[in-house]
C-alpha cells in the first residue's frame, strides 16, 4: 500500500540537496495550497474539440 511522501522524509532531502539554503527553504514552504506552477496557464491552452 502507498503511503505518500511523509514530511520528516521531505525535510531531510531537501537538506541534502546542494543547493543554496534560501531556496531549501522556499521549498520547504510550499505545500498544494500555496504553489500551483503552470497550473494556470497550462489550463488555458487546452483545446477541447
């Protein structure tokens, strides 16, 4: 059975990722709710035929 990817998982690779530690943050901060990328755009090219 999947069980997703948990917080404490997330949080220690994004530790060890080298990047800068401002952007480890940024990445820590998103969630769903407030990063949704090209969702916007993406949607407005669809073409339904």
């Amino acid at each position: 059975m999947a069980e997703g990817i948990i917080k404490e998982a997330l949080q220690q690779f994004v530790g060890e990722l080298d990047i800068a530690e401002v952007e480890k943050q940024r990445l820590l901060t998103m969630t769903p709710q407030n990063y949704i990328g090209q969702t916007i755009g993406l949607a407005r090219n669809i073409r339904i035929q």
